[in-house]
C-alpha cells in the first residue's frame, strides 16, 4: 500500500515537474552578457553588504499582493514576504520550499496535499509563523471576504480547492475537488504572501494599507512617488548553500520613476543599478554606449501578450466574420520583426508563449486565420469577410492605456494594418484606472488589452477566455458566453497527461482565436535587462513576477 | 504763423482728408500692408513664416510625399535622404509628411483657441468696463483666480478634467481656450474703459441705446487694435502650449501627426540614434512661434497710433 502510495506521489510529481522544468527550460534561455549567471553558477563568493538601488517605474496600488495584478507591487513589496513554495533564484527551472519544510506530500487518490512548515520562521513583529497564518492567507486567497471588502484575482485559480486546513500547528493540508495538474506549481505563486492570521482577523483589509511579513527585509519607509525603503531582516530564516544567511544585502532602495527615459537615464547615471521590469531594445542600446565597462545585459522571452479584444456584445463584433477579418488584417511576422527593433515585442505565437512547453507548432498556427504567413492573401480575405458582414468601410474606437512601452506602437502598428483593408480605428488612449473602467462596464468597441503570467500554464493563459458572466468574470471583456469552450478549458485543466493536455491546449486556440475568433494575441513580449554589472546572483526569468524577494542578490566590490 | 502757413496746413488737412475720403476700403488695406512690409521687415518676414505655415497645412494633401500614417517597416529609422527629406521615424514614417500634416493640428488648436479665447476675454473685458460696479468686481476676482495659476498648470487641469483623446481635440482646444480669457479680459477692459468715458457713449446712451447695441456697437470697434495684437500674440501661444499638452501625453494621440507628438515620442526615445525626430519638430515650433510673435509685435507697433511713424 505504501508503495502504491509512493508511486502515485512519484506520478503527480513527475507531472509537475516535468511540466515545470520543460516550462522554465524553454522560458528562460537566457541571453547573457556580463556575468549574472556566472556568479551563480559558481566561482564567485557572494559578498554581504550593500544597498541595492532599482527603478520601478509605476506606483504600487496598494500593498497588498493578494488583491492586486501588478509588478509596481511585486518589485518594491516582494522581500517583505516569504511564500510557501518559490522558483529557486538560483535556478529558475525549479521549485523550492520557502516557509514549507519540504515537498508536499500527496495523498493517493490525488486530492489531499499536506505540507509541513518550517517552525523557524518568525513575522517581523517576532511572532512565529503557524499553520493558522498560512491557513488564512490562503482562505484570504481562495475565498476573500468579499463582504469586508477582499479581492482576490487570482481566486480562479485555485477553483480546484475545496478546503485548506491546520491539522497541526505545523502543518496546512489542501483538499482538492479533482487532481489538477496545476495546482502545485500554483503555490509558487508570487502574490501569495504568506500573512499574519492574527492581523487579518483584527482587519481583513490590514495588508492594504501596512506591510508585516516573514520575509528577508523589514519595511523601513515609503514616500509616495518617491521610493520605498527595506532593510535586512536579521531574523530570516533562509540560508544558502554554505550555511551564510540571507539575505546578502543590508538593505534596498526602490526608486518610484515613472517615465520611462527618467528610468534609463537614472541607470547611466548610476544613481539605480537595475530595473527589474524591461527595457527596449533602443534604451539597451543607449546604455551600452555610455556604461561600456559596467553594464551587464541578460535577455529572455517574455510570458506576456498583447490582446485584440473586440466587444461582442457590440455590433458588428456581434459577427464572428468582422472579427477574424480583424485579425486576418494583421501581418504579425512583418510586425513582428519590424517592431522588435524598437519596442518590447518580438515573436508571434498563440494563446501559449511561443516555443514553451504548450506552444502549437508553427505550421498548426500558420493555419489558424490571422497567422499564416501570406499577408496579401490574409488581407483580401479579411476584405471580403468586411463585405459580405456588410461593413466594408468598417471604423471603431479602439480603447488602449496610455502606457507607451509597448501598448502605443503595438496600437500605431495595428491601426496601420487594419486601414490596409479599409478600416478606420480612432486610436482612444486613456490613463489606466479610466482605461480599465471601461474595460469593466464593457464601455468599447475593440480594447487592446494584455495578459502577464508567471508561468507557462495553461489554466492561467486561458483564464481570460472563461465564460464572461462565469469563470472570466473581470478577466474576459470580449464578454461572451460559451459554454463548449469552458469545457474544454475545464478538461484540459484536469488532464494529467502532458501530451494530451498539449493538445486539448492547440484545440482551444484552433477554436477560441479561428472559429469563433473571440480574441486574440498580437505579438509576444521580449524581456531585456541592462544593470550594471556590480549587481550579482540575479536571474532573469520569462515573467517579470517571480524572483523579486532579493535573497540571493549582492553587490560586487567594483 | 503766417498767413502761407495756415493756408498750406488747411491745404494739406483738405487733401489727406480727400484722400481718405476718395479712398476705398480695399485701398486703404492694401496702402496699410504695402506700409507694413516696407516699414517694419521683421514683421513682413514673421507674416512669411506665418503663410509658409499655413500654405504647408492647407497643402498638406498635395505637398507631402508620403501618407503620415503609413508605416513602412524597411524604412525603420532612416536618416535623411532624397527619398526622405527629413528621415524616417520609428515606424518609417516620413518626418517631412508628418511635419506638414502636424501643422494642420497646431494651426487647428492654435487658431481655433486663440480666436475663441481673444473673443470671448474681449467680451469680458467689455461688460466689466461698461456696467461697472459689482458685475466689473466679479468678473476681475474670476480673472485674477484664472491669471493667479501659469498658463500650462490650467490647460493641464481643464485637460485633464474634460479628458482627452484623438476625437476630442476640441477638448485640447478648451483647455488652451481657457487661460487665454483672463488674459485677454484684463487688457481689453483697461482700453474700454477709457472708451466708456468717451461724451460720444454718454451721447448714444442719452439717445436711448440698448446696453449690447452700446458695448458691441460703439465699444467693440475701438477696442479692436489690441484684440487683434492680442489674438496674434496667442496664436504663438496656443501652438506652443499644443504641443506642451501632446508632449506630456494630454494633447492628441498616435498616429495623428503632431509636432508636440513627435518631439515626445520617437524624439526623446531615438535622441541619440536619430537627432532629425526631435529637430524636425523642435526647429518647426520655434519657426511658428517665432513667427506669430515677430508678426504680432509688428501688428501692435502699426496699428498703435502713438507708435505709428510718420
């Protein structure tokens, strides 16, 4: 029995790794120059001390990372928390404990995983990390209280769970509804700081507005607009391989810029050191040039897209022919090649990161409209589709945020190929809470909107494309419903198999982005990292998410 | 004085009033622009500017080479060149086209807001000068509130409050509209007053004039010289605060050409790789400004009959 057991425990975790290290392999490859990695790889021994200085170049929110979406969160507020499981900084083709003692053990029928915690881990109030804290930041996760004003996005990820107990103080078990192959990889969440149960049950809404964690930096201070300030947290449990605690660093600095130039010119000057988000190819450039000697470069696909999103509650979206004429209009492979000499995008693909682990080949997508590489031929096509929808001389609002990299020339570069096949878009450029307002109340015609993930997985890239009044609500603003299409998501969801899951993955795509054209990606990002060269044991990774609580970063002498 | 004397000035009174008499409307717009151009050069070469300006919007269609939106991916960044005589932007855009065209947005928003400003200021100023009182004292309070903030700080604010975008240029117009009324208010209604006091106003008032048929009849034409000085001054203004607003992202958005627009985006980002996006736009700006200015000093200088040489 036991040994069934362990057979069944060794499958569900071949799954995931499998799936995770053939995600992170094909993510990251990264393009390096300087020497990052080196240093990780060996050779070099970290050095302790220091102040580490980078851009953020947007405002977090609010402080809480369980209800908000972005990276102005992550960058600034990240080493203040531990989560339960991590990607190794050291190598981001695995998955670590953080506060969890180990791997997570999985019961035989699949649907119980039970994880013990480590018993050192202390709040920065010097309170220790219990099972009941882990308990309540999922619970606050998985089901917030909605009625005291919690929101959690990500809830929809973990529909799979049906309960997360505290059998033992050290001790925190998740009962499943079904075996999920995701949802292992899930706990390595980045937004899920671990939280303290005792604040959120004094205040549900407390880690909005205040920042208490088990993490490798104390909160020290925030200026709005300005910077936020952490200092090394000499109770924190982490060590690495040679027994030396982290985290190397005394303390960091995060400089709020919000323009762009502002950021880069802050790197040359050397005011900041690094910019965790990404630049263009141009910025790249431009501090090569001026930093020849100090600059390192590390370079990597990028788990994010942009999104046509036609309203299909709006005529004439209403018609599946105006919509794959839409696409059809738009030569992705010219664009493609012609925009990556400028801007953060770079390869074409589908709904899955182009050459990761579910990507479709390239000859599958070439035949789904709007894909193929006869861009003449895809334009006549799109022509004759605006015809016979009896809307030739089609024009519309297209809905975009006001964020230059790379939303304004992804939009510039569109409206160009969609006034090839007689289709007028009013460019309709808005400031992002406006922008998403109208999002929300479906408030546009066609909206460019994107998506960002931490992995290559499918049930959070198909998250968006979830029935809009069930599963996708406040993530699907194509705002249809179909019911065939979110049961292919679900089945793919509860595959176990790899292979097959591929392939339920390239159904979705053939029928979400051809046959029903409902919406889709325009061209996949590209990251680039340019830092200066003193900075050491950072890696990029394919997100802009994972990676960002500092423990393994330090500064070289020179 | 002698007796020749007085008859030669009597002679000289009676023939330049013939003349003024005997001349034309048409003839008297003609001497006052042929009087213009030889006496005051800068003035004649800032008009040159201002036309060149407006025959490049008005001819934008048959002038530009290329179409300012379309991209053209094998042109990426060109520098000039025959094909492209001010290059090529980060879409392969012809700068040159998008110059011409940009004017047509500069001149739109600069015309439109300086003639809607000037007037309605000129409206202002003249109630505040003739009823006086209480209406005068609420009318200067909102003025000063509008000139206590900087021009930018209020089209910002008015921008930002009506909110922008391609379609709502007019939007864009309002927020420059805006700051120019205090402006203009407060000069128009130091010159009414004088023109309120007038026994030519107390004539018409004791004939039983309507207070409008007063204010737009008899006031507004001798107020006219520093509306019209004025109404130039900000034309340089309002293409310069344009392309402020496009600059800080609250004018007008890609790809609709704009100078403001150019300098902001591809401009600042490819400084280093491609100086001619930020100077193309930057020398046009200055060149319109610089123009409108040199013009409307000139305009003040000849229609200021104390300044008017002999």
């Amino acid at each position: 029995m036991e040994a069934l057991l362990r057979a069944r425990i060794a499958f569900v975790f071949l799954v995931t790794a499998t799936l995770v290290i053939g995600a992170c392999a094909q993510q990251a490859k990264p393009g390096t120059s300087g020497s990052p990695a080196a240093s990780l790889a060996g050779g070099e021994k970290p050095t302790p001390g220091g102040t580490l200085t980078f851009v953020v170049n947007a405002e977090p929110p609010s402080f809480d990372g369980h209800r908000e979406t972005t990276f102005a969160l992550l960058h600034p507020i990240a080493p203040h928390y531990s989560l339960l499981y991590k990607f190794d900084p050291n190598d981001l083709t695995k998955v670590i404990p953080d506060v969890a003692d180990g791997n997570p053990t999985v019961s035989a029928d699949k649907m119980t995983v039970t994880i013990k915690l480590r018993q050192d881990v202390k709040f920065h109030d010097g309170t220790q990390m219990t099972s009941e804290d882990v308990k309540a930041t999922y619970d606050k996760i998985i089901t917030p209280n909605t009625a005291a004003g919690q929101s959690s996005p990500r809830a929809g990820a973990y529909a799979v769970v049906s309960a997360v107990n505290a059998p033992d103080k050290f001790t925190i078990e998740f009962k499943l509804k079904y075996p999920s192959a995701s949802f292992l990889t899930n706990l390595a969440s980045p937004w899920n700081f671990i939280y303290s149960a005792a604040k959120l049950k004094a205040d549900p809404r407390w880690y909005e507005k205040n920042i208490m964690g088990t993490g490798p930096f104390t909160y020290v201070s925030n200026t709005k607009g300005q910077d936020w300030v952490g200092k090394k947290n000499p109770d924190y449990f982490g060590k690495d391989k040679d027994g030396t605690k982290l985290p190397y660093l005394d303390g960091y600095k995060a400089l709020i810029i919000t323009d762009a130039t502002a950021g880069v010119n802050a790197i040359r000057s050397k005011q900041a050191m690094i910019e965790f988000r990404g630049f263009t190819p141009q910025q790249r450039d431009d501090l090569s040039r001026a930093l020849p000697n100090d600059l390192a470069i590390q370079e990597a696909p990028w788990i994010c897209v942009n999104y046509v999103v036609p309203n299909t509650k709006v005529k004439p979206f209403d018609d599946v022919r105006v919509r794959q004429a839409l696409s059809l209009a738009i030569d992705r492979y010219a664009g493609g090649e012609a925009l990556s000499k400028t801007t953060i995008v770079k390869d074409v693909g589908g709904l899955m990161r182009p050459k990761g682990p579910f990507a479709m080949s390239d000859a599958d997508l070439a035949k789904i409209r709007g894909f193929g590489k006869d861009a003449a031929a895809a334009k006549a096509e799109a022509k004759k589709l605006l015809a016979d929808a009896g809307v030739p001389n089609l024009s519309f609002k297209f809905l975009n945020r006001n964020i230059t990299t790379p939303y304004e020339p992804v939009a510039v570069f569109l409206i160009d190929q969609w006034k090839q096949v007689g289709i007028t878009a009013t460019h309709d450029v808005k400031e992002t809470s406006p922008y998403q307002a109208d999002l929300r109340a479906g408030n546009f015609q066609v909206a460019l909107d994107f998506n960002c993930d931490f992995l290559d997985e499918p049930d959070l890239q198909l998250a968006k494309f979830w029935s809009a009044s069930k599963a996708g609500k406040g993530l699907n603003f194509a705002y249809y419903d179909d019911d065939k299409l979110d049961g292919m998501i679900d089945a793919q969801s509860r595959q176990t198999d790899p292979a097959q899951r591929v392939k339920l993955v390239g159904d979705i795509e053939r029928y979400a982005m051809d046959e029903k054209a409902y919406q889709y990606p325009v061209l996949w990002w590209y990251r680039i990292i340019p830092y200066l060269k003193i900075v050491r044991g950072w890696q990029i990774g394919s997100n802009h998410y994972t990676n960002q609580d500092l423990t393994t970063v330090w500064l070289a002498k020179s | 004085m002698t007796e020749r004397a007085t008859a030669l000035e009597s002679e000289a009174e009676a023939l330049a009033r013939r003349r003024y008499f005997e001349s034309t409307p048409r003839k008297r717009f003609v001497r006052f622009w042929r009087e213009f151009i030889t006496r005051r050069p800068l003035g004649a070469f800032g008009l040159v500017l201002v036309l060149a300006m407006i025959l490049a919007a008005l001819l934008a269609d048959r002038i530009a080479p290329y179409d300012p939106t379309a991209i053209s991916f094998k042109d990426l960044l060109a520098p000039p060149s025959p094909e492209h005589l001010l290059g090529t932007d980060n879409f392969g855009r012809d700068v040159f086209s998008r110059l011409l065209f940009g004017a047509r947005t500069a001149l739109l928003v600069g015309f439109t807001a300086s003639i809607v400003g000037c007037t309605l200021g000129l409206i202002l100023g003249i109630v505040g000068a003739y009823f006086g009182g209480r209406v005068d004292q609420i009318i200067q309070r909102l003025m000063d509130v509008l000139l206590s903030f900087p021009l930018i700080v209020i089209a910002i604010a008015v921008v930002a409050a009506l909110g922008t975008g391609e379609d709502k240029i007019a939007n864009v117009i309002a927020a420059i509209t805006v700051p120019i009324i205090p402006r203009v208010s407060r000069v128009v209604r130091s010159s009414a007053l004088s023109v309120v006091q007038m026994p030519y106003i107390e004539a018409t008032r004791a004939v039983g004039a309507r207070a409008m048929r007063i204010m737009f009849r008899h006031i507004a034409p001798n107020v006219f010289a520093p509306y019209l000085i004025m109404m130039t001054a900000f034309l340089g203004q309002a293409i310069l605060l344009e392309a402020s607003l496009s600059f800080l992202g609250l004018g007008v958005f890609e790809p609709t050409p704009s100078w403001g627009l150019m300098l902001r985006g591809a401009g600042m980002q490819f400084l280093e790789r491609a100086p001619w996006l930020a100077i193309a736009p930057g020398v046009a700006i200055s060149l319109a400004v610089f123009g409108f200015n040199l013009f409307g000093d000139s305009l003040r200088d000849a229609l200021d009959p104390r300044l008017r040489t002999a």
